[in-house]
C-alpha cells in the first residue's frame, strides 16, 4: 500500500531506491561473509583478532582465520583458536555450505553446539575443545558423512552421546574427555574402534570402551536429580538451593579428591562458567570439570572479569590451587543464598562485592542477612551451619579454608541435616 502511493507520486524517488538497492547490492559482501559477520556479532569479547573482518569486502576471504576455495571463493576454513572469543556459536555457521574445517578449541565459547552444524556436509574435522559449551550434543552431526575429526572434549556437555554419530563411517578421530555425558556409549559403527581416552573425565559414560558394565537406569553418577534448570533463583526455595550446593560440594570434592591424581594439577575456571549471563546454565551445567584445566591464556581474562569469584592469593599470583578452587564455591554458596550475582551493582556502589558484604554484615553480626528473602522454607540451624561453612570457605588466607572433602562432610552432618553442634569449628583438614 505505502509503497504504491508512493510510486504514484514520487516514481522518480522510487528509481533512485532501486538504484541505491542495486549498487548496494553490488557492493554487499557474499552470503558466506554474511554468516561469518553474524559469527562474529554474537562474539561478545575476543583478543581483537577478528577487528579486521571488514564488512566491505567483497569476501571474507583475507580475513585472519578464513580460508576459502581459490575458484569459487567459498568459505572452507574458520580457524580461531586461543583468542580468548567469548559467546555463544552462531548457528549461522550452518549456513557455510562448503566448510571443511572447523577449528574454535581452547577458547571460551559457551552456549550450545549449533544443530545447524549439520548442514555443513562437506565438514572433515570440528575442533571445538577447550570451551564452556554445554547442552547436548547435536544428533545432526551424524548428518556430517564426511566428517573425521571429531573433538568435543573437555568442555561442559551434558546427555548422552547420540548413535548417529557412530554411522560416520569416514571418522577417525573422536574425543569427548571431560565433560558431563551420561550414559551407553554406542557400541554399534565406529564407537566400537575408540579407546579409554576417548571418553575419560566423563563419570557418568558405561559402556565396554572404558570397561563399566551398563546398568538400567543411565546416568546415576551425575550430581544431582532436581534439575534447576527451570526456575530462576529467585523462586528456588531452601531446600532446592541447599540441593544445588550440596550438588556443587560434592562435584568438587570429587574432582579434588576422588579423580585421578593429573586433575588436582588443573587451574580452577568457575568463574567463567557462573558468570554467563544466563542463570540457569551456570547453575544446571556448573562446568565443575572445567574449573579444572590449565591453561594460562585464561587467566587474564579471568581476573578481568570475574573479580566477585577469586581469592585474594589468586588475583595476585594468577596461580589457581584446591583452594582458591575452595574459595570460588564459597562465593557461589554466597550467590545462591543471597540470590545476588558476586559483584551485584548494590554491592558495587558500596565499592564491595559479595565477600565484602558479608564480612560487613557479620561486623555487625547481621550475616543471615545475606539470605534472599523470598527464599521461603529456611530452617535457622541449617543456615547457620551453611553460613559458617561459607565464611570459612572466603577466608582470606587458604590455610584457613577446610578443604571440599571437609565441606561435604559438615553438608551432610550438619546443614542437610541439622542438628545443633560445633564440630567444625575446632578443625579444618
Ligand atoms: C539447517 O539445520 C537446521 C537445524 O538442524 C534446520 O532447521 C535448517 O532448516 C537447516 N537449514 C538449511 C538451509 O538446510
Ligand atoms: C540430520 O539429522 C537429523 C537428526 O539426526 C535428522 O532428523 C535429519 O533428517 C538429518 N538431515 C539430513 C538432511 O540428513
Ligand atoms: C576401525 O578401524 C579400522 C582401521 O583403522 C577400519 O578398517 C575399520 O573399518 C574401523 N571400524 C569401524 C567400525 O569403523
Ligand atoms: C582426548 O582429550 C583428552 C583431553 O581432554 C586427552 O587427554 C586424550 O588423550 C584425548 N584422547 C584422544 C584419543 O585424543
Ligand atoms: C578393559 O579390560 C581389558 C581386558 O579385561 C583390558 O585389556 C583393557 O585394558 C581394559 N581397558 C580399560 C580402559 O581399563
């Protein structure tokens, strides 16, 4: 309708659009520089390296980290890895229909494997190890027939690894280390050629690759069975906030503890993990295994932008131990009961973070204060309880945190099930 009226009136207006539309036309880069351009406005911060991916370009060719095919210009290679690109994978990486290569490992991508991932048929090799990703793994992937390196480790996968992947007849190499996966690993197609160290760090996997018999009911060995998932924290009552740090305790417990001995070695990352924008995720997917890894390229980052979760030590030395690790899930037992983010801007103008606050509060011996009140069903002695362990968990000097083993056993005696005693104040492993 406006569009008609208009070319009654003004038809030489309309000509001159039409002008504009071709020459931009012209002009506009090609569908595959489109789709790297939405890759890279869902990055939220990097180390600069894709400041030269310009938008005028006729392709994305030269771009640092873009190879193409020499004839049809079409994208074949994204090859980003250690910049520091932070946010989610842009599904419009489905839409490079002639990639071969995807290379994006040790980075801190989060968010979900694209599904459109699938449509790149022609992929040969995807590299994503190294982030925060979580959610499943993509039963499109078996869409991938040409696709033979396959490393998704060390990230924060949770679900089941999907048997269409075992139909990729061409995959040589598959690696899904260290994440959450739960569940049969497919006995049927390729899976039956990987090893162990395929599928390590993964403690909820069965199957006869890692020698653990498959019993009925999948996935016993994951943390916790009330999901969070769907609530945000405001509306989590007690005992489903005391789930969630109960669930926390034991994970790191078990990593500092129970693993094999290299993990104790691994610098500890939560504070990526619980600082994503999005609740739910940090506190569903918890990433308990990537706080452990080492890699330096994180640190800066880290302490840049995660002030609210790190020990005092840490910020200093950039040297992560059990007990910063130790200290980082003081701060999220903070976060949770309070239902504030560590550096919530109330504590910000203060010029305080979460641990600051609470050192104020218990000055004036206030700390349950820091409780979220619409947190309904809180029983005193279990906060109590609670509280103490988080305080002794912030303390400033590491000698002075117990250690998670620690943690777990006064969880379980005294906060899960409270009963009036003083046992842990005397000692800390
Ligand atoms: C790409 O994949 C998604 C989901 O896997 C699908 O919905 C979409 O239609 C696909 N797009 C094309 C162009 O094939
Ligand atoms: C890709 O995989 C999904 C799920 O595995 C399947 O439903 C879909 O039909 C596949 N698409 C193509 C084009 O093969
Ligand atoms: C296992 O690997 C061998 C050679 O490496 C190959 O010939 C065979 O087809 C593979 N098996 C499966 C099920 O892919
Ligand atoms: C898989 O990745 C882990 C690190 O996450 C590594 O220790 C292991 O050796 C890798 N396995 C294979 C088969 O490459
Ligand atoms: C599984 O058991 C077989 C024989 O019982 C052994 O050769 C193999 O090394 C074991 N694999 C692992 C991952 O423990």
């Amino acid at each position: 309708m406006g569009i008609y009226l208009m070319k009654c009136k003004w038809p030489w207006l309309l000509n001159i659009l039409f002008i504009f539309i071709l020459t931009n036309r012209i002009r506009a880069i090609s569908p595959d520089g489109e789709a790297l351009l939405s890759f890279r406005i869902a990055i939220v911060s990097s180390d600069g390296v894709l400041s030269q991916w310009r938008p005028e370009d006729p392709d994305p060719c030269k771009w640092k980290g873009v190879a193409c095919d020499s004839k049809t210009k079409r994208v074949t290679t994204l090859s980003l890895t250690n910049h520091k690109l932070s946010g989610p994978v842009s599904p419009d990486l489905g839409k490079l229909e002639h990639l071969r290569l995807l290379i994006l490992h040790n980075n801190n991508f989060y968010g979900s494997i694209p599904s459109e991932l699938g449509n790149c048929t022609e992929l040969q090799g995807i590299y994503l190890q190294g982030n925060y990703l979580s959610g499943l793994i993509p039963s499109e992937l078996g869409n991938l027939s040409s696709l033979q390196n396959l490393d998704i480790s060390s990230n924060s996968l949770s679900g089941s690894i999907p048997p269409s992947i075992g139909k990729l007849d061409k995959l040589i190499t598959c690696n899904v280390s260290n994440n959450f996966l739960v569940g049969p690993i497919p006995s049927q197609g390729v899976f039956g050629n990987y090893t162990a160290s395929s599928f390590v760090g993964n403690r909820g996997l069965c199957g006869k690759q890692i020698n653990i018999t498959c019993k009925d009911d999948h996935g016993g060995a994951t943390t916790n069975s009330k999901s969070p998932t769907s609530e945000r924290s405001e509306q989590l009552d007690w005992e489903a906030r005391l789930n969630i740090i109960m669930g926390a305790a034991k994970g790191l417990a078990y990593l500092h503890h129970d693993c094999s001995p290299r993990i104790i070695h691994r610098d500890i990352k939560s504070s990526n993990i619980l600082l994503d924008s999005n609740l739910e995720a940090r506190v569903s997917d918890f990433g308990l295994a990537k706080l452990l890894e080492d890699e330096e390229s994180h640190i800066t980052t880290i302490v840049a932008g995660t002030f609210g979760y790190l020990a005092p030590e840490y910020m200093v030395s950039g040297r992560a131990t059990e007990k910063t690790d130790v200290y980082s899930f003081g701060v999220l037992v903070l976060e949770i009961l309070s239902g504030k983010r560590p550096t919530d801007a109330s504590f910000i103008e203060k010029g305080l973070n979460i641990v600051g606050w609470l050192n104020f509060l218990m000055i004036e011996n206030r700390q349950r204060e820091i409780v979220d009140p619409n947190c309904v069903g809180m029983q005193a002695e279990s906060l109590n309880a609670l509280l103490s362990v988080a305080i002794q968990c912030v303390s400033s000097s590491p000698e002075d945190r117990p250690t998670m083993h620690r943690v777990v056993q006064v969880l379980e005696s005294e906060v899960m099930t409270p009963c009036p005693s003083d046992f842990y104040d005397s000692n800390s492993d």
